[in-house]
C-alpha cells in the first residue's frame, strides 16, 4: 500500500517560499472571504492529479509528486480574480502543470514557469472572467475571515491600472501598498510581497540579482516614458499596482525556469523589466509582467549558454598570458 507521503518529493527550498505566501494567503482570505481557500483546493487537487497522473505515465510506479507543484498551485491561485469560476481556475492549473511542466518531463526540466503557462491560457481564453468583474475587498475586522466572498453586490468594474487608463483616476498610494484595492488574490499588498521578498533574499531562496534588475529596468524606462510624456504613470504607480512586484519576487525568481548563471540573472531580470513596461504602456493588454516573464524564460538557456561560453573564452585567454 502506497503512504501519502511517499507520493511526494520533499524540497526545503519549497518550504520556505510556502512560508513567504502564507500572510499573503491570509490578507487574501481576510480582503476577499473564504471563497479563496475552497478555490486554492479545487486548484491544490487538480493540480496534483495531474501531475501524478502524467508522471505515473512517464515514470511508473516510482512516480512522485513535487512540492514544487504546491507552490505552482499556490501561486497560480494568488493570481486570479476573487470572482473567478472554479472550472476555469481548474482548467488553467491542469494546462500550466501538464503542457507547462511535465511536457518537458517533470520537475527540473521545464523552462517555462508552470503556474503562468496556466493563467496566460485562461486570461486570453477566458477575458470575461479574467479581467472584467473584480470584487471590493472587505474592510474592517473581521472582514472576510467569518464571510463567504464578497458577492455580487460589491463587485467594482475596475482594478487601480483600469481605473487609471479609463477614467484617470489615481489611486491613493497608501492603499496600494497595504491592499486595501481591487484585484487578483495576492498581488494587491505591496507591504507583503516587499516583506517576503526580504525573508526569501535573507534565506537565500530566491536571487535578489532577478528581483532588483527586473525592478531597476522596469522603473528606469518607466521614468523615462514618463518624463518624455509618452505615458501617464509614474513609476511609483506602475510598480506599486498591477501584478508587478508579485511576479517579479515570486514568478521571476522560480529557480528552475531562472537562469543559473550569476551574470545572466541581470540580463534576465532586466529583460523581463523593460518587456513588461513595453507590453504595459503600448499593447492593449493593462499587465505585462506574466508575458514578460515567459517570454523571457524561452531565451534563458541561450543567454546561460552565450554567458558560459564567454567566461570560458577569459579563463582560456588567462591561461594562455600565464
């Protein structure tokens, strides 16, 4: 008989990213009700059948399950709308995990993020659900701790990003940062993401060469539309609202689909960067970071291949004026 625990491949750097999206999780659940845990559970189940499923095709009975596939699952989660069906949430999992993941054999050997192959199959598959009907978080304790979901009678038409390019209206900075706004699950506490960011650099889970780089570009072109007057934004506001900071401390940083070369960790976050503010500010898309990043991530092994091959070249030409 199979134990339950055998079915699945333990990884402590998992672990602590886990422990990094918990008080995002749980800021989720308090703005937005306990909606967001049985939502997190039909992605955690689906998830993991398909995984197992398509691993037990490729590798028998020794098949295993990764606890990579519940940060994915996670992640995946923490980037969808409150409102959002759980068929399509299903959907968009079992597509990232099984075209995204084990497509190219399982854990280790993808080389692009999982959890946004799914959510960029549903968000162009599926807009209405995706990027129309966004709920009012609640506010005031308990708010959605001891309440469902927010309903239909406080649902808001607009994210701050939409707010801004249909209407012009800023919203407060104060607000962005804590969360206290309109958006997908995770992605609306800056204070939170800066906090896990922190505690992931610390414990040397996640690259802070990725995470500054893809800030630094991001902000630097940003400024530079902005003060030309080729966009509205300023960057504080690009940064702060959208799914930037998300992305970029959780999904960028995926150490499987991330360059492993030191030096192609800037060329890599810096390229995401300058690709989601392009995509932001030109495209009719309002969020560039999710394409940015698997964009980036099919040039990786040529960009860790190119950096390799000029470092041997210095170490062959030291060699040779020894």
């Amino acid at each position: 008989m199979i134990k339950l625990k055998d079915s699945f491949l333990k990884q402590k750097m998992m672990t602590r990213v886990l422990l990094s999206l918990l008080p995002i999780l749980l800021l989720s659940i308090y703005f937005f009700g306990l909606r967001t845990l049985v939502l997190l559970s039909v992605v955690t189940i689906t998830g993991i059948l398909s995984e197992y499923g398509i691993m037990r095709l490729i590798d028998g009975d020794k098949a295993k399950v990764s606890e990579a596939l519940l940060v994915t699952c996670l992640l995946f989660t923490l980037t969808l709308p409150p409102s959002v069906p759980y068929w399509v949430a299903a959907v968009g999992i079992a597509f990232g995990v099984v075209f995204g993941k084990c497509a190219f054999g399982g854990f280790g050997k993808n080389i692009f993020n999982p959890a946004l192959v799914g959510r960029c199959l549903i968000y162009v598959s599926f807009p209405a659900h995706m990027t129309v009907a966004w709920a009012e978080p609640y506010s005031g304790f308990p708010g959605g701790l001891i309440r469902w979901s927010a309903g239909v009678d406080a649902m808001t038409s607009a994210t701050p990003m939409i707010m801004f390019n249909k209407e012009g209206i800023m919203t407060d900075y104060l607000n962005l940062f804590f969360g206290n706004i309109a958006g997908s699950l995770g992605e609306t506490s800056a204070l939170l993401i800066i906090a896990a960011a922190v505690y992931l650099i610390m414990t040397k889970t996640a690259s802070w060469k990725i995470i500054v780089s893809c800030a630094a570009s991001f902000a630097s072109l940003g400024s530079i539309l902005y003060l030309t007057g080729v966009i509205e934004t300023d960057p504080l506001f690009s940064i702060l609202s959208g799914g930037f900071l998300f992305a970029a401390v959780f999904m960028a940083t995926d150490p499987i689909s991330a360059p492993k070369q030191e030096t192609s960790k800037y060329i890599y976050g810096a390229l995401i960067g300058i690709v989601a503010i392009i995509i932001r500010s030109f495209s009719l898309f309002t969020e560039g970071i999710m394409f940015a990043i698997l964009i980036v991530n099919a040039f990786v092994p040529l960009i860790d291949r190119n950096i390799k091959i000029i470092k041997d070249r210095k170490k062959a030409g030291k060699k040779v004026t020894a």
